[in-house]
C-alpha cells in the first residue's frame, strides 16, 4: 500500500513526536561542582607556578623578561625595528648582570646550500653581536656561532613556521664553550 505524500508528512511528523517525546524527563540535577579553596585560586598577576623564588638576574630572568631570541626576514642579517628593541632590552640586561658571558647562536632557513646557509645564519649571530657592542655590552664577554639549518624550531614549509627557524638565539653562560 502506497501513502500519499501529504499523509506521508503526517505519519512522519507523528512518528518524530513520538519519539522525542519519550525523550523528556521532568527530574532535573543539579550540576555537580567543585568545592573552590580560597587558599589555591590565583589572581591574574601572580607568579607563574615554578617560577616563585625566579631571582633578579638569574637565566630564567633573562629569558622571560627580557627575551633572547631575535628573528629575521627571508635571506637577511639586517636587524629590523623589533630586533633592535629586543636587543636593547637585553644590552640593558647584561649591562646590570656582568657576570654572564653571552653565546649568540644564529639559524637559517632560508633557499640556497648548506654552505650558503651556515654563512647567512653566521652574518646573522654576528649582526647581534655588533649590535649589542654598540649598545655597551663588552665584546669579551660574547662569542657567535651560525649553525644554519641545524637545530630549527621547526621541519616546516609555510612561511609562518619556517620564520621561526630565521633567528639568533642569546644563551646565558657561566664559561666560555670548549672548542
């Protein structure tokens, strides 16, 4: 037997009532939540846990208050705005902190050869190391070294990612690295 499309609609339109109605339920509960401990809830400007007793002058200092990575565009050593400002806040840094020695470790992920690429990613580790000494920071307590595409941050192709790869790293050092 054959239904006629209108009273197809209907039957069907029966059939969904029927069964999102055996859906309800009248017993509501309430959600379960946590009890909150005044004594463990944190302000927004509260020290990041493991970093409570971070020291004025210590690595972790320099690393998240001032910052050691300075990034460059595609085939370049130039140092632009923002490379400048990182690298005056971390001459103004070791400036206060004399005691570090400084290996400026510099990376390339740029087009051409290996060769080519420890050469751009050395100009670029050298290009801090300039700067800095312009801004204070004594030339004997630095050292540079360019690793081209050794150690990148990221195996990527798109442009966002390998602009990672494109940077000298600032590492605090108690001594000068053993050739």
């Amino acid at each position: 037997m054959m239904l006629s499309s209108d009273r197809f609609l209907r039957v069907s339109a029966a059939a969904l009532l029927l069964a999102l109605a055996s859906c309800t339920s009248t017993r509501m509960e309430a959600p379960q939540v946590a009890a909150v401990n005044p004594n463990e809830v944190g302000n927004t400007n509260d020290p990041a846990a493991g970093f409570a007793n971070m020291q004025s002058g210590s690595e972790e200092d320099f690393i998240l208050n001032v910052g050691r990575r300075t990034f460059f565009t595609a085939n370049s050593a130039e140092l632009d705005t923002v490379a400048r400002t990182t690298l005056d806040k971390q001459a103004e840094w070791l400036a206060a902190n004399p005691r570090w020695l400084v290996k400026l470790q510099g990376f390339a992920d740029d087009a051409g050869s290996e060769a080519a690429q420890v050469t751009l990613s050395q100009k670029r580790a050298d290009a801090v190391m300039v700067y800095l000494a312009t801004r204070g920071v004594d030339r004997n307590r630095m050292w540079a070294k360019g690793y081209g595409k050794d150690r990148e941050v990221r195996d990527c192709t798109d442009r966002s990612c390998k602009v990672q790869n494109r940077r000298v790293v600032t590492n605090l050092r108690n001594e000068y690295d053993k050739p």
